[in-house]
C-alpha cells in the first residue's frame, strides 16, 4: 500500500495506519522529497519530523521510506566544508539556488568530482578488521585521511585492492571477501548519527586541551578527551570565548556546531578562520575545521539533528587517530528544539515545558566524548566543549542544572564582570574543574612544578580578595590593615594583569603555556615581596609608589610571547628593588 | 483546481482559528479567502491562513478576526498560493496595512513581482559579514554601541521612555559611510502601536524629508492580533526586496517587539498550545529568530538591511523572555535606564547594559578614528568602576573614599552629563566624540587608564583638557 502525508502541522507531519516504518527511519517526505525522520510509531499514526520548510505540502502527498535510520556520509573532503544540520553542503546549495536556502535540493554531502590522490595500504590475501586502515589520502595540507573498515566488519580477507592513484570519493579502492559474500569498500561510508561509533577502549584523562587562555589552562583547565559547559546570559561572552578556543586549543581538528544561532557569525567563523593563520602549522585555520551552521531561522527539526551530525564526524576522526575538540553552540537552542518538537507531538512536559527525556538525551550526548584507543590500536579524543543559554541568565533553570550533572567543567560567566568588560568573563569564584588532579602529573613534568603551587597561591589570593569585598562594601577599603589592602593589590593585579585577556591583541589573544607560568610567578613574587616589606614596617604608600603593580598590569602586552628573559628580569629586579626599600 | 471550489459554512470558531471539513487538495500554508454574508445581506471579504491539517480537516487562523463569522454564513476559497505581497519601488512613500494591502487610498501597487511574506533562510556562506558603520550622531551609540550596516540593534526601553525620540533621531541623522553610501531608505513597521505612536514617526518622517524614502506597515493597537503577526513579515519582505534585488541600505524599524509576541501568545493559546515560559510559546526564540534573522549583507548586492527593532520590557525587566530571547538573536542591545531618564538626561541610555556585538569589526583603523576601540574599553571600565565607587558612597559616605575613587565620581557625572546627554537636535561627528571622549579621561588620574598603552595616553592625555568641565 502506498503510505501518504495525513496531517501536517508545522515540521511534524503524519501517516495514517500504515506499518511500513521502523523507529528512527530516514523517509522522504512528499513530492518535493524533503529529508524526515520516523520520530514515533504505533498502529494508528507514523509520525515523522521533517528537516526541511513543510510550507506548500498537501495531505496526500507520497512519503517513501529509505530503509536506513538518519546517517552521516564519512570520507575525505569533510573538513574545511561548511554543512547543514543534516550534512548539506551549504557551499554547493548556494551555487545551485543562490543566497537563500532552499528546500528539497537533494546534495551529496562530499564532492563526487573531487580526485583524491589514494595510497593503498592493503595488498590481495591481507587479512582487514573492524576499524583498521585500508587506504589513505591527503584531504587538506594538514589532515591525512585514514579510510577505515567499517566496525561491523569481521576478519576478512582482501580479495581485490586497487593501485595506488586518483580516485574519486564513490570509487571501490578494496574488496573483501566475508562468509555473507563479497564487500566494496569505496572512500566514503555511511554511519547512524544516533548511534555512537565504538572503540577499543576508554583511557583515562590525563593530558589538558591547551587553549592558551589563561584563566582557562590555569584555573579550569579541561582535559582532552573531557566535556566542559560555557554557561552565560547574552552578551556574556559564550560566542566569543568559543571562538578563542577554536583558534588557539591544540586539537587537531575543530567540529564547530553553530545549533540555532546567528547566521552573521557563522560568516565570521568563514571569513576569520580562511584569513588565521595557526602559528603552529602555518596553514589556514580552515584546513582543520569543520563547520556546521543550522542559523537560528532554519528548520528547527535539522536543529536537533545538527548536534548528532557533528559528533559523528568527530568520532569519524577521532577513530584514525587524531584529538577533536567540538564546539557546540548553543546546546539550550538544541534542547529548545527537543521542547518545540515535543510540545507538536503533544507529550507531557517536564519543568518548564522541556520533554521529561531531556536529561537523558544530554547524557548521551556529553557520553560521546572521551580519550579511547581506536579499533585500529590509535589514540585518539574528543574533547566536547558546549555553551549554555540559560534564559533570564538564571542558572536553575533545567538545561543548566543537567548539563551540570554530565560535565566535569564549568566555565560560568559573570554578567556582572561583562558589563564592567572584563573578557573572558569567566567567574573564578563560581567556575570549577573537576580534571585537576587527573592532569596534575601533566603540569608538574611537562610545565613546571612551580605551576601548581603558584596557581593554588593565586586561587588563594583571589577568594580571600572576595571575602574582603564583603567588608570593603560595608566600611570601605581605607580602614583596612596594610597587608589585607596589599591583598587587594594583588588580587586586582591577578584579575587585571592576569585573567583578563585582549583577544583583539595580537600577543594576548594566544599566550603559551610557559609565559602563563612566568606571568604568575611575576605577580606572586611581587606579593611575597611587598608582604615581607611589610613586616619591615615599610608602608604600603612606598610600595604602591614603585610603579611594578602599574608595570606588571601591562606585561602581557609589553612581553613578547617569543621571548620570556623579559619576564624573568621582571621578577629578578622585583626581589632586587621591593627587596632592598627600607622604611 | 481546488481554486474553483467554494466551502460552503465552517465545522467550528475558536478565537481567530476556523476549522473545515471535506477540504481536498489544499496545502499547509495555503492563503484562503473567506466571504461572509451578513443578516442584511452584506458581503465582506476576510483573509486566512492554513496553520494545520489531518485529513480532509483543516485549521484556518482568520487575519481580520472571526467576529461575524457563524457555522452558515461564510463561503471558502482556497487560492493555492502562500501569503504573498506586491513588491516594487512603487512602495517607497506608500502608506500600508499590516497585512500589506495599501491603506493611503491612493490606489493599489502595480507590482514588479510577488514576495511571499515568509522569506526564506539566508545561506550563511551568501551572507557578507557586515562592516561598514552607520554613523548615527548620537556619542554614546557612535562610540560605545557602533550600528553597523546590516547589523539588528534593538533598543530595550520602558514605557515612558524616549525611546521613539531616539530612534527618529537615528533616522534623521543616519548617514552611511564607505562605499555606496547613496541609495538610503526605510521601512517601518509598527505592530500594535498607538495611532498617535504611529503618527509621530510620520510627521517626523515628513519633517526630515525622508517621507519619500519610507514605506510604512501599520498595524494599530486595535487592529486584529493575527495581522500583527504578519506586519513584521511583510515589512522585511519589502525591505529584503528593496535592499538585495535594487540595491538600496534600508534601516528597518520594528515597534514594538513586545505587543508582537503578545499576539502571538494569544494566537498560541487559542490553538492550544503547550505553553513554554510565562505563557509564551515554546517556539517564541524561534519565531523572533524568523524575523530578527532577515538583516544581513548577502554577495551579490550592494543593499543591506539594518534592523532596530524598539521593544518595551514589561515592567523594566531585561530577564522577562521578550528582551531576554531577542538578545540571545540580536547582535547586542541599546538600553535604556529609567534611573537616568529621570534626570533629565536624553538619550538615557544605560552604557554599560548596552552593547553592540559587531562594532569591533567596524570601528577603529580605516573604519572611525584609529583609537576608537581603545578609548570604547576604557570609557566602559572606568564607568564600571565609577557604579562600584558610587555603590560604596552610598554606604560610607562620599567623603571617605580612596582620591581615586573620588576622580571616578568626578568622571561619571561629568560622561553622564557630557557624553551620554545630547540634544535631540545635535549631530555629533565621530571626531568630535573621540576628543570629547578624551576631554572626560583626563579627569582621571593618568595611572587609571588601564586599558589602553602608554604610547597612546601620552600621546592625547592632558589633565589641562578636563578643566572645561570644571570652568
């Protein structure tokens, strides 16, 4: 029986009476053959969300099963391309229908023209496992793309493997013999973006993701492979910190998932990302991102999709070997979508609306990151970092308090530190980690093991300068004893000098993790210093007077990040200087 | 054809949705023309809209309202198109409804094409990312929350506020810089504003001369709640038609946000929606994002389309979801600050609450004055610091604060009299503002400026400049 479109109601569309569909199927929707997915079945109704502008459809219409739930194509080209949610080419969509998008246009998700220049990696009678490399090609100057057998795949015998050459992504590079008959393998495959990709084995999380932002790699560092939220009302920062992040971390590859946001900052992350150059590799930030744009006026459904989409293709990567750092913003307009699809299908809300799976459906997600050695024997990660739009910027609100229970660090940005411009506004006092100790031996034999204890001394400074505060607000700052007012010194010199951080500077929007250590030293020697001229009964006046808190202010911009002997004169003469002022 | 087909009589009136049986053939979105025939024999033509449909059933939602309307009297014809307005240049100076029918009485447009009012989703890799500013007059917009072309800038007021003031104000002294800075227009758009609202923009349009350049979409306070949700959808139709396919820069103003998702609220809850926060639809960010989402820069064309959008917070409160939805669209905000207003001073806009997301791409080197971004941060952190000195004061007293928090009181009445204050009349160039910028700064004393380098204080600070304020 033919099976057609009985109600329509916004992305959510219905079948009557039919038991063709299986749960999570990809169907076409009809005549225009819009992209949906089977979303809930029972005798009475399929009911299917569609990923695309249902304006125009009649009841009646064909809707046509494809027999596969929804899957992301995964092979060389991925990376610099710009998609939708639902992997389209968005690049290819705007040569073929011009600067608005438009339904129904049915684009492969790789270039099938590309030539990619192949090298076979297996020979006739070799034996190819789950997860192991058949053949590889260079996909951009940094990026060497490893295909690898399917994980379904047995042991199984290579029964033809093509020459080394030009080959095209739909080309059969290896054939393999298995007890269910013969097996082609072209560039590309096809993987469930619901489904995630398996692994040999989880590894603990023992290195950080150097960002080269100093509040992050000092205070709440994340660890590879780990998951971390970026909380924050509009104007925070949630974008902009993001970004930084993208430029700078040391993953290999960046999923950048912009999930119901502008659409002028997706053209940012083009226009920036084709213009950086990444000092490490001198290429283009481009050639190890990959983007997928689902603006906040697109269809809401592909925004659901849009997280799936993007943590496949990491996964793809992760699986030959590299470490994959996934931006996700925003998760709220995710879970938003979740709420919009839910309340069409007339389910019983949770708090606020949200459907009551809403918890589970994060955990899941926030599972798929982690550190695993891959089918093939590789290390590889995916470091998941999602930023959270909490409305009202109330943090009770139901997606910031689950995320919370599925991340391991919390980037909470302050309105408050927004609004007086300190960027990033990363509240230090509410912010937390929970990787320190994992990453620990990291800092102490690959830093320095001054670093823990200057970042515990500065961790210090900081809360004891709030619990100042408290008092300050009541009396003011001028009752205060010389040394609880050198904190406050000190502490307004690690917030200025240190936290804060000009991403529009060319030195301070990336800081190595060296010059952070220096940085710190510097402020916490000054401290001691001041502090033991204190109990000289040197005064504060004097002190103050020195001008090094205005110099140490301004060191991240006056010390080269090249060049760190500046900073070691810098702490050098503060013991000379501060050391020999005598009252 | 189902066009042929006359429904005779309804299956069901709730609110302003319709309900019909045995429909074949129509499509989701459809536009339905519905004629009723009154007890007196008179006709009268309504307009609707498909919003869902299971079966042979199908939900209509009426633009005009359903007053009138009973099980018998009415006749439906489906026209199987989408809502569609005429579009041209024709539009420039016309007055219309809020669903886009003329309401000047001189006569229909006489289109160069159709637009359907929905729009279809900018491509992000066609978009251009906006750039160039548009140089408003106003200080502390110019240089503290730069408009840039093809930005959406709302302004977040109170009832009460000037907030209509200001935004005329940008209109009369908006000029573009850069390249194809010519071709300038307006569309405004008001959803559920008072007459005499809607009339103060128009005689300010006139006065200005821009009347010629402006095309207005009016949906009045009375007028039915379902055309008030699609003012805002043709206005941005006519002004995607005017800035990308003739090339000109329109500045769209929107009034007011609010009263528009209001509308929509209450057209949700007649259709029995599962209500999301404070009764709002669950889809309200999506269904803002629909509207704020038509501003940009797209290749291909020299026009752009700016957005100020003017919403009223409902009892001042930024959190509440209208302004705290359209910020997480929008690209920043003007607020503004009912505590300033009330001294006197006009725009009263609260600085440090405000924000634009894309100046820092379009001010400084080849774009303002070179140091503009410089001087932006360090006005922004020496007003932060002077709310924190002022906070203190109220506790322990003026008298007992450190000299520099004292120079920090000095400097926030002097920015909020100076800067912030400007006459409604007064156009101030973006040099002007910088010196005077500079002129408030060196109050403070010169180891405060934090935020910028030495070079660049030594090259403009004098403590001599900020003797005039003191004169």
């Amino acid at each position: 029986m033919n099976d057609v479109i009985f109600s329509i109601n916004g992305p959510v569309v219905k079948v009557k009476e039919s038991k063709t569909f299986s749960m999570l199927e990809m169907v076409l929707v009809g005549d225009k053959k819009l992209i949906g997915e089977v979303i809930d079945v029972d005798d009475a109704y399929t009911v299917i969300q569609v990923y695309e502008e249902t304006s125009g459809m009649r009841p009646g219409e064909p809707v046509v099963g494809t027999g596969a739930p929804m899957f992301a194509t995964l092979g060389p080209g991925i990376i610099s391309n710009i998609y939708d949610g639902i992997e389209r080419p968005l690049t290819a969509m705007r040569d073929i229908s011009g600067a608005f998008v438009t339904e129904g246009s049915a684009l492969p998700a790789l270039d099938l023209k590309r030539r990619f220049d192949v090298t076979v990696k297996v020979t006739l009678g070799d034996i190819l496992a789950a997860g192991q490399v058949y053949a590889t090609c260079p996909e951009t100057p940094l990026i060497t793309h490893k295909c690898l057998a399917p994980p379904d795949l047995e042991r199984a015998t290579v029964s033809y493997a093509a020459p080394n050459g030009k080959y095209c992504v739909d080309d059969v590079i290896v054939k393999v013999k298995t007890p269910a008959g013969e097996r082609s393998f072209t560039l590309a495959q096809k993987w469930a973006i619901r489904k995630p990709r398996p692994v040999k084995s989880r590894e603990p999380l023992t290195r950080p993701l150097v960002t080269g932002q100093r509040i992050i790699d000092t205070m709440v560092p994340v660890a590879k492979g780990g998951t971390a939220a970026i909380p924050g009302g509009f104007g925070t920062g949630k974008t902009m910190n993001q970004h930084q992040i993208a430029k700078w971390c040391d993953a290999d590859i960046i999923v950048y998932i912009g999930c119901g946001e502008r659409g002028n900052e997706m053209t940012q992350v083009l226009e920036e990302f084709t213009e950086l150059i990444d000092p490490k590799s001198g290429r283009p930030l481009t050639d190890r991102t990959v983007l997928i744009a689902n603006t906040s006026n697109m269809p809401v459904a592909a925004r659901e999709a849009s997280i799936y989409t993007g943590i496949t293709l990491a996964e793809y990567y992760r699986d030959m070997g590299y470490h994959i750092a996934i931006m996700a913003d925003s998760t709220s307009r995710w879970a938003e979508a979740l709420r919009e699809i839910s309340g069409r299908l007339e389910e019983m809300p949770a708090e606020e609306g949200f459907p009551a799976y809403l918890p589970s459906r994060l955990a899941e997600f926030y599972e798929r990151a982690g550190y695993v050695t891959t089918l093939s024997g590789e290390e590889g990660s995916v470091t998941i970092i999602g930023a959270v739009s909490p409305q009202g910027s109330d943090f009770s609100e139901p997606v910031t308090q689950n995320t919370k229970r599925f991340v391991r660090c919390f980037w909470a940005l302050d309105k408050a530190l927004a609004y007086a411009r300190h960027y990033p506004a990363i509240n230090w006092i509410t912010s937390y980690t929970e990787y320190s100790d994992q990453l620990a031996d990291y800092y102490n034999s690959r830093v320095s093991d001054e670093f823990l204890p200057l970042r515990q001394r500065m961790v210090n400074l900081l809360a004891e300068e709030n619990n100042l505060m408290e008092i300050v607000k009541l009396i003011g700052a001028d009752v205060l004893p010389d040394d609880q007012k050198l904190t406050l010194e000190a502490a307004k010199l690690a917030r200025v000098g240190f936290l804060q951080q000009n991403a529009f500077h060319k030195d301070d929007t990336y800081v190595p993790i060296d010059k952070q250590l220096y940085m710190m030293k510097a402020i916490i020697t000054l401290y001691d210093c001041c502090l033991s001229a204190l109990s000289k009964g040197v005064p504060l006046s004097v002190l103050t007077a020195s001008g090094w808190f205005e110099k140490l202010t301004k060191m991240k911009y006056d010390i080269p990040n090249g060049d760190l002997s500046g900073l070691k004169d810098y702490i050098a003469n503060i013991t000379k200087e501060i050391g020999s002022v005598r009252s | 054809m189902t066009a042929d087909i006359q429904y005779t009589g309804l299956s069901g009136i709730n609110g302003p949705l319709i309900a019909l049986d045995g429909v074949k053939g129509a499509a989701f979105d459809e536009i339905a023309e519905i004629e009723i025939e009154d007890a007196n024999g008179n006709r009268q033509k309504r307009t609707g809209r498909i919003v869902e449909m299971s079966g042979e059933r199908v939900i209509l939602q009426v633009f005009e309202g359903t007053s009138g309307l009973s099980l018998t009297n009415t006749r439906t014809l489906f026209t199987g198109k989408s809502l569609q307005i005429p579009l041209g240049t024709e539009l420039l100076g016309r007055v219309m409804n809020g669903s886009g029918k003329p309401a000047d009485g001189l006569g229909d447009i006489f289109p160069e094409k159709y637009g359907d009012i929905n729009g279809r989703a900018m491509n992000p890799v066609a978009r251009k990312y906006p750039r160039n500013y548009i140089h408003t007059g106003i200080s502390s917009i110019d240089c503290l929350m730069t408009l840039i072309r093809g930005q959406k800038l709302p302004i977040f007021s109170g009832s009460g506020l000037s907030h209509n003031k200001l935004a005329a104000q940008i209109v009369k002294q908006a000029q573009l810089t850069g390249e194809g800075g010519g071709d300038f227009g307006i569309v405004f758009a008001a959803m559920g504003v008072q007459n005499d609202v809607a009339e103060y923009f128009r005689r300010s349009f006139e006065e200005t001369g821009a009347a010629g350049r402006v095309v207005m979409f009016l949906n009045l306070s009375s007028d039915p709640i379902i055309e008030r949700i699609l003012t805002p959808r043709c206005a941005l139709t006519a002004a995607e038609y005017l800035a990308f396919e003739k090339n000109m820069h329109i500045l769209v103003i929107m009034t007011d946000v609010t009263s528009y998702a209001e509308a929509l609220r209450e057209f949700s809850s007649s259709k029995g929606e599962i209500p999301g926060r404070k009764g709002y639809p669950g889809y309200l960010y999506s269904d803002l994002a629909s509207l704020y989402e038509r501003a940009g820069v797209i290749e291909g064309s020299t026009g752009s389309v700016t957005q100020i959008p003017i919403l009223t917070m409902p009892n001042d409160d930024i959190t509440h979801p209208i302004p705290d939805l359209s910020a997480y669209i929008t690209e920043g905000q003007m607020v503004f600050d009912r505590g300033l207003d009330s001294t006197g001073i006009y725009p009263g806009l609260s600085v440090l609450m405000s924000l634009s997301r894309l100046m820092k791409d379009g001010i400084g080197k080849g774009y303002t004055r070179d140091d503009h971004p410089d001087v932006a941060n360090q006005l922004f952190a020496a007003y932060a610091r002077t709310q924190d000195a002022r906070s203190l004061a109220s506790v322990i007293g003026e008298d007992e604060l450190t000299a520099a928090d004292k120079a920090f009181m000095k400097f926030g009445v002097q920015f909020e009299k100076n800067f912030v204050n400007q006459g409604e009349n007064e156009s101030r160039s973006i040099e002007t503002t910088i010196e005077l910028a500079w002129d408030l700064l060196s109050i403070l004393p010169k180891n405060e400026l934090d935020r910028m380098n030495d070079a660049l204080v030594n090259e403009h600070y004098d403590a001599k400049r900020a003797e005039r304020f003191f004169a």
